[in-house]
C-alpha cells in the first residue's frame, strides 16, 4: 500500500535515507516543494555515488600507478631457465625413442 505522504519526522528521515541511496521508498511527497526537494535529493545523491565511485576508482589507480615495475633482468632469468628445463625434459622424453632400432 502506497502512502500518500510523509507525515512525520521518522518518515521524513526514513524518505531521506531511501532517496540518497537511490533504493526508493513507498513514501511519496505530497506537496509541490516537497517534489522539487526530492528531485534535488535525487540529483545530489547520484552525483555524490559518481563522485564516491570515481574518489575510489583514482585510489586504485593511484595504488597501482605506485607499485614498482617488475625487474626485466630477474623475469629474463626466470624465463631462460624454464627453457632449459624444458630441454631437459624433451631429452629424458625423447631419450628411451633413441635407443630403439630403427625401421628400414
């Protein structure tokens, strides 16, 4: 059941907090200044949940921008020893194949 206006201040309150939440309420404001009033709550409150959203959009940015670069030097050195071990691991593989005589 929808009522037709906020008649006191809990409900006001109430109204207040579902509106800059952007969740909405049954409540409904009766009068003309109360509809512009809710308009100017709704338009505050999506700015401020974009504003809020891009403060912490620039804090993980700003965390990530700060990290330090991975060493070039250490992640070559790790590359190249995987390669190695991947040769040695085809030759124990390949090894048994080897020793088989061959099909004329």
């Amino acid at each position: 059941m929808i009522q037709s206006g906020i008649h006191t201040y809990p409900n006001a309150i109430w109204w207040t907090a579902m509106q800059m939440t952007n969740i909405g309420t049954a409540y409904a404001p009766a009068s003309t200044g109360g509809r512009v009033l809710c308009l100017g709550i709704s338009v505050y409150a999506a700015g401020m949940f974009g504003y809020l959203t891009a403060l912490f959009a620039t804090f993980l940015i700003d965390r990530a921008a700060k990290t330090p670069p991975i060493d070039n030097g250490a992640l070559n050195q790790s590359l190249q020893e995987m390669k190695e071990e991947i040769v040695q691991l085809r030759q124990l593989i390949e090894a048994p194949a080897r020793r088989l005589p061959k099909k004329h």
